[in-house]
C-alpha cells in the first residue's frame, strides 16, 4: 500500500482540534511507543522485565511522550532512567515517571559524559529529545551527549553492518531527534535509530531525509485521529503498488499499442550511454526502441541489442516517448534533442536534456507535465544556477518557493543552491525546482524524490549502495523512458486519462524496478547485470508480487 506522510504543520493542525477537545493523545503515544520498546526488549530471555531503558527527554512535548512511555515500561519491570536534556521538563510525564520508580538524571547537573555512560550501557534507549517542535539541530549539551553516545557505542551511520548494531537498541519517538520532521534535513549529530514510533502520520522527514538509514523501521501509531488527516505532502510507493502505476501488456497489444520509444542518447564519439539505456528500454518491455544516432552507434547497438531499430531523424516515425540526452553529446545529437523536446509525447530528459530544458525555463516556456527530468543534485544545482543568472525574478521566486518548502530563513542561499544544499534537503529543493522548471522532477540521491506538477511528491528508498556506478543513470533512463511510452500508448487507446501527476507515478514504479534490480542479489551492479536482471525483476512486479 501506498505510504503517505505528512509535514508537522499538517500534523499539528490536525491534532489541534483534538487536544482542544481534551483527546488523551500523549497517552496513547507513550502508550505505542512503550509496546514498541517491549517488542524491541522481545529477543532478551525476560522481555522488559530487569531491561535497562533510558528516556533521553527534551524539554517539550515529545520528551513528555517518552517519559510516559518510561513510566509504562517501569510497570513491565524495566529499570528505567531519564535523562533530561532540556532546561526544564514535562511535568506531568516526570511525575509519571517518578510516581513509577524511574531514576532521573539532568544533564546539566550529571554532564554528558554521566548521562552517555548510563545511555550507553543500557539495553534500549527511547530517543525523545525533539519532535515536531525542533527548530535546526539539537542544541549545545544534547548534541554533546549523542555525540559521546555515538563514540562509546560506535553507532553512526557510516559503520553500520547489514545486521545493525548490538546494544543498545535505539527507539526513536515521532522521529530521530535533530531530524528536521518536515524536510529531513539533518543538522548536527543524531542518534541514529533501529525503530522510529510515530505519531498520527507518517513525517515527511522520515521518508525523504537523505539519510534514511538513521531512522530505521517506521511505525506509525495514529493516536485514533488519522481519518482527520488532509491530502499527504509525500506519498511512497511499496512492490505492490506497482501495477497501479506501471502500464503491463493487456490480451490483444500488439508492439505500437505497447508503445514505441525513440531515443537520443549517446553518440558516435561515447556510444555507451546510448548502448546502455537502448538495453535496458529492451528489457523494460518498450513495444519497439527505435534509436536516432550515428553509424558508428548503429553498428555498436546492432551487436549489443539487435532488437532497437534505427531511424533518421527525431520526426522520422511516430513513437509514443523519447528517451533524450545522456550521452549525447555531439552537435548532432543535441539538434535532434531539441526536437524531441517539441515532439509533444512524454520525453525523459537526462544529461543534457535538462540543460536546454533549464534554458527554456528561464526564456519563461517550462516543460510540460509529461517531461521527466532526472537530474542528480549537481546536475539540479547547475541547472538552477542558469534558471536564475538569465531569469533573477524566476531565481527569487525560486528561493521563496524553496521557503514555503521548509528552507531555514537563516540559511544563505546565494541566487540558486549549491549541491550540498540540495543534497541535504531534497525535499525542500525538488518541489522548488519543479516550480521553477516545469515538467515531472526526478531528483536522484540516497533518496530519490520525484515532483509532480499536481503538487504530489513520491519519495524512494532502498536501492543498493552497489547501484551507485557510471551508467547506471543510463539504464534507468531506458526503464523509465519504457514506462512513459508504454504509459502514453495506454492513454492513446483511452485506457488512462494522462492526467498531470500520472507520469510521476510511472517514475515512481519505474524506480520499483530500479530498486529490484539493486537488490536481488548481494555485491555490485554494474549496467551490463543490472539489465539482466529487469525482466524478471518487473516480471514479478506487474504480477503484483
Ligand atoms: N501536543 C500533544 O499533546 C502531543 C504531542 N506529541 C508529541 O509532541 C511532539 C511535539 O511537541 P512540542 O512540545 O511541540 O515540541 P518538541 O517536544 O519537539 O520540542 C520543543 C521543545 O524543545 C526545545 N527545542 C526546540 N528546538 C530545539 C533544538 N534545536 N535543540 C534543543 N531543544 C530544542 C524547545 O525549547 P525552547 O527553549 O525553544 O522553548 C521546546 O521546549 C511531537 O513530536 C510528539 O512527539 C504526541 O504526538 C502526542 C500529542
Ligand atoms: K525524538
């Protein structure tokens, strides 16, 4: 099922009426979190009972979920210790705690170092520093403390084994603390989690973060008011939504009702992008790759893929999609992109695609609903750099946008931002920079993001860290241009509206068979396998499996 997540804004709203009702809402959240720590405690011989828990407690609201949720554990039989990390307290949630025989710590009197020993020697520790009231990263004394615990626990993300890490366990509560819960963005050090609760719905932090390995396992515990939850900000696609998204052959295509996909990539001089995305487009079902290139491109592919069929010229034959740009990279080549780019089908623009797309833009004509542009956050960074020197009205819209979106209002944004500062808020950026560009934004990373025009945004996670190699971009644009010509195809017969946000959703399944394919077996994936292995991988996606 599809996930949907939520910025705190979102989630605030919606609990405002309830508490103002008197909802009991931060009993029911200590009372998931408790159950989720018990599950946790499952794999030692008593269970919660004699476990060692501590509750590193923040000054507001969350800190008071986890004191609870420490007092409940305390009922279980578990040793519980706060250690509270703020200048004050939730009072209730202390008195709770108190009331149940739990042992209080404060850090300003204990110091980091006593409250990392006791952190650090514990069985599982409920994270509840910061939730949705956290503003930029932990401050000064509990970001001391995580770093001690980070250093005596060696729990960081960069040393984490395919297993986890051993004691102790890390439950997160709402979400990982310094984890901004709208944007992800993570400012300073964070402790990393083996389980994040959280609560009404899903944070959108927690999906598009691009350090998606610091929350781990995500549950969310809706507190009893998730049906008074608006339209989600970000949506996630799971192996079964597939279907839903991705046009699979019906009894009676034939390889036009399937849907032709031209492509312009690569060229004589570097024919390997073409080889690769031609291939992997193939594989992808496309009805028929019909490739525009150079002879020395068309006697490499009638080798590699006999399957794709050469045309002239971009306005040579009907196709239903163009897959335009990586590798193209002579004069040639970028006349018959640009040409593509006027085609009127759906275009998946990579490479230098994006390039003449950013310039259109700025000449105030941005892409159409059903051009998909794949940058990564260089590629992104580059092409708002143009939008912005030869538009400054559109770079200032750009960096308002990008406001809205969740962007600090300290942070420094020169005319357009750098590709640190995509890569460490994607989520702020991608929506940005699809105002500012038009079209469907793929935005690759850790965590690829997708924009639609309708204002939906699908976020992916769980490739392979294999899959990071030149060419895999190529491969992935022959998949997704597939996708789009097979989409468009089904339109054509009527069978699909071709609404704006549907071909997000063809990225956003195409990105499914991206991630099986990084996954279906241990070590590398270069190109070449990663092909291999697509149609078994989509094979057994569009069977619903
Ligand atoms: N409202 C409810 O009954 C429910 C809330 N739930 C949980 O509550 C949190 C949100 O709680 P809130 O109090 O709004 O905010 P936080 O607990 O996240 O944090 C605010 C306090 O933390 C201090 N603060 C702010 N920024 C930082 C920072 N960068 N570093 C350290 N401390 C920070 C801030 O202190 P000030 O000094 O600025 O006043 C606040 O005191 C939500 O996430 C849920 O866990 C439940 O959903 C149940 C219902
Ligand atoms: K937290």
């Amino acid at each position: 099922m599809v996930l949907n997540a939520y910025t705190a804004a979102q989630i605030t709203a919606t609990e405002k009426p309830h508490l103002a009702a008197g909802a009991p809402l931060m009993a029911r959240a200590a009372h998931a979190l408790a159950v989720e720590a018990a599950r946790m405690l499952r794999h030692r011989p008593s269970g919660a009972y004699g476990a060692d828990v501590v509750v590193l407690a923040g000054a507001g609201n969350n800190g008071g979920d986890a004191l609870h949720a420490g007092a409940l554990l305390r009922a279980r039989g578990a040793r519980v210790t706060a250690v509270l990390t703020g200048s004050e307290a939730h009072e209730e949630g202390l008195a709770a705690l108190r009331g149940a025989g739990g042992f209080v710590l404060t850090l300003s009197e204990a110091g980091a170092q006593e409250g990392a020993r006791a952190a650090a020697g514990a069985d599982l520790i409920i994270d509840g520093m910061l939730g949705t009231g956290g503003r930029g990263g932990l401050r000064e004394a509990p970001a001391e403390l995580v770093r001690r615990i980070q250093e005596s626990t060696g729990r960081n993300t960069e040393h984490r084994s395919a297993g986890g890490w051993a004691r102790p366990l890390v439950l997160a509560c709402d979400v990982p603390s310094g984890l901004d819960a709208t944007t992800g963005a993570v400012a300073g050090p964070v402790l990393a989690a083996d389980a994040t609760v959280t609560f009404i719905g899903i944070k959108t932090g927690l999906l598009a973060t691009p350090k998606p390995s610091l929350v781990g396992r995500i549950r969310c515990a809706d507190l009893g008011i998730g049906a008074d939850l608006p339209a989600p900000a970000l949506r996630e696609a799971e192996d079964e939504d597939f279907p839903r998204y991705w046009s699979v052959p019906v009894e009676g295509d034939q390889k036009y009702s399937r849907g032709v996909l031209g492509t312009v990539a690569g060229s004589d001089q570097y024919p390997g992008a073409g080889l690769m995305c031609v291939h992997a487009a193939v594989r992808a079902g496309a009805g028929m790759v019909r490739f525009v290139g150079g002879d020395a491109l068309a006697s490499a592919l009638a080798v590699s893929t006999p399957e794709a069929v050469r045309s002239e010229h971009v306005g040579a034959h009907r196709v239903q999609a163009w897959a335009v740009g990586s590798g193209a990279t002579d004069r040639a080549q970028q006349a018959q992109v640009e040409q593509a780019l006027d085609a009127g089908v759906p275009v998946l623009a990579d490479a230098a695609a994006i390039e003449m797309l950013a310039h259109r833009a700025a000449d105030g004509d941005p892409a159409p609903a059903h051009v998909l542009l794949t940058p990564h956050a260089g590629e992104l960074a580059q092409a708002l750099e143009w939008v912005a020197r030869l538009a400054p009205e559109r770079g200032e819209r750009l960096v308002r946008a990008a406001r809205e979106a969740g962007l600090p209002e300290d942070e420094e944004v020169q005319t357009s931002p750098s590709r640190t500062q995509i890569e460490a808020a994607p989520f702020v950026w991608v929506r940005a920079a699809r105002e500012a560009l038009g079209g469907t934004l793929l935005l690759k990373g850790t965590t690829t993001l997708v924009a639609a025009p309708d204002g939906t945004v699908w976020a992916h996670r769980g490739n392979s860290a294999w899959l990071s190699t030149a060419g895999s971009g190529d491969t992935l644009s022959g998949i997704l241009g597939a996708g789009l010509a097979a989409h468009r195809a089904r339109v054509e017969a009527g069978r699909a509206e071709g609404a704006d946000g549907e071909w997000a959703g063809v990225a956003a399944a195409g990105l499914l068979v991206q991630r099986g394919i990084s996954t279906a077996a241990p070590g590398p994936v270069p190109p070449t396998v990663a092909a291999e292995r697509i149609p078994e991988v989509l094979g057994r996606l569009a069977d619903g499996q």
